[in-house]
C-alpha cells in the first residue's frame, strides 16, 4: 500500500511486497522520492539466518570438566 511514486520505485527494485509509513516531508514529491531512493539499499544491509557463518560452539573448561568435580 503506496503512492504511485514509491510504488513504481520499489517495483524497479524488485520489491513486490512492502508496507510503507510515512510522517513529515512527504508533501513535496522530490523528498518523497528521495527518502524511498535511500531506503531500498538499506533493505540488504540486513543479515537474514541463511546468511550466517556456521559457528562451532566449544565447551569453556568450567563446563568441559564440571563432571569430574561431583
């Protein structure tokens, strides 16, 4: 749900479901504009899981001998 302005600038960027909010400087079209030009890289600057190191968790020395010591 948009303006037609950020709606063919989020459709040139492949973006095909977005929800858009909006407060202050939006009544000149050229802020409009430019506030939503910015924000598109802004989405992949987001980490998702499937773009996570795989991590090796090890044991610290107090977990790894903590049954010795009972």
């Amino acid at each position: 749900v948009s303006t037609h302005m950020p709606k063919k600038l989020l459709m040139m960027a492949s973006i095909d479901d977005c929800y858009t909010s909006a407060r202050s400087c939006t009544a000149t079209l050229s802020n409009f504009a430019k506030a939503t030009f910015d924000a598109i890289p802004k989405t992949y600057s987001y980490l998702t899981p499937d773009f996570w190191k795989e991590t090796v968790f090890t044991k610290s020395s107090y977990q790894e001998f903590t049954g010795q010591l009972v």
